[in-house]
C-alpha cells in the first residue's frame, strides 16, 4: 500500500514542478521540455579545448588502466586512484562505463586477473597461491572460480600446461 503512496507523491511533485503557475522552492527549477535530458556531447579538458566527451572517456580510462597496471601487485583503493588521475569516482565510473561497459573495480578485477594468467604462462612462478596473493586475490578459492569464469580453465591447469611447454 505505501509503494502505491509513494508513486502518487512522486507523479504529484512532477506535475507540480511542469506547471509554471505552481510556486517552486528556492533552487527548483524546470526545463522547457524543448532541451535535450542528455549531457553536451563535449567536454573541456585540461587544455581548455573542446574535447567530445567519449574522446575525453577514453583519456580518464588510459589513465585509469596505466595508473591500474603499474600498482597491480600492491592492490589500493579506488579512491586512490581517483586521486592519481585527477578525476572524481563518478567521472571515473562513467569513463569505464561508457568505454568498456563495466565498473571501474570489475575492470581493474580483470586486469589483475589477465596479469595473473601472464604470470602464470610465464612458468616463473612456484604455484598458483603466489600468483594470487601477488595480484591481490586474498580469496584463493573465489579466485580459481573467477580464472575459470574468464578463461575456461583452472588456474593450475595453465600452470602445468606452460610447464609442460617450457620442458618440451
């Protein structure tokens, strides 16, 4: 019953902000329903040129996965690395959405976990739990599945298959 109450107020308050004639609050404003309900497709960037906003995306993203690669082994915030790139998370998270479809935190997963099957191609490594601790997977169990899930084989099997190749 509330949610029908709820839906009723909220139909209410926009057709009371539509109407001119109704008084607003300070600061409650409504557009002529001639203006787009999208974002200019420009930007400005740092240059002071106009810059179109998915050029600009894919500026904050190459930052984004530049500063991402070079502190993959010491795992830190996401607002640390807002801070690196000299955006806000929001701006990063329409970034990585717009570019790649995804959150910022479920890109930088699969970076982590691409480096950690390069690691483990390498051949270098002992065993899968120092790669995974290495790339910061605390969970050794979520990351097996999650390796699974992303390349179609276990993490210890790409392991042996690089060592049977480097014996070869």
């Amino acid at each position: 019953m509330r949610r029908y109450a709820d839906r009723n107020v909220k139909s209410a308050a926009r057709v009371a902000l539509k109407d001119n004639s109704v008084p607003r609050p300070c600061g409650v404003t409504s557009r002529p329903r001639s203006e787009p309900d999208f974002a200019l497709p420009f930007d400005r960037d740092l240059g002071h040129r106009i810059v179109p906003k998915r050029q600009r995306y894919q500026q904050i993203v190459d930052r984004f996965e530049q500063v991402a690669r070079a502190n993959l082994e010491n795992p830190s915030h996401m607002t640390d690395i807002c801070e690196a790139i000299a955006v806000s998370q929001r701006t990063l998270m329409r970034a990585v959405r717009a570019i790649h479809g995804t959150t910022p935190s479920r890109h930088l997963h699969a970076l982590r976990l691409g480096e950690a099957r390069r690691a483990l191609k390498d051949g270098a490594s002992e065993n899968v739990t120092q790669v995974a601790l290495r790339f910061g997977f605390r969970e050794l169990g979520r990351f097996a599945v999650d390796y699974r899930a992303a390349f179609g084989e276990s993490p210890s099997d790409t392991l042996r298959h690089s060592r049977d190749c480097a014996c070869r």
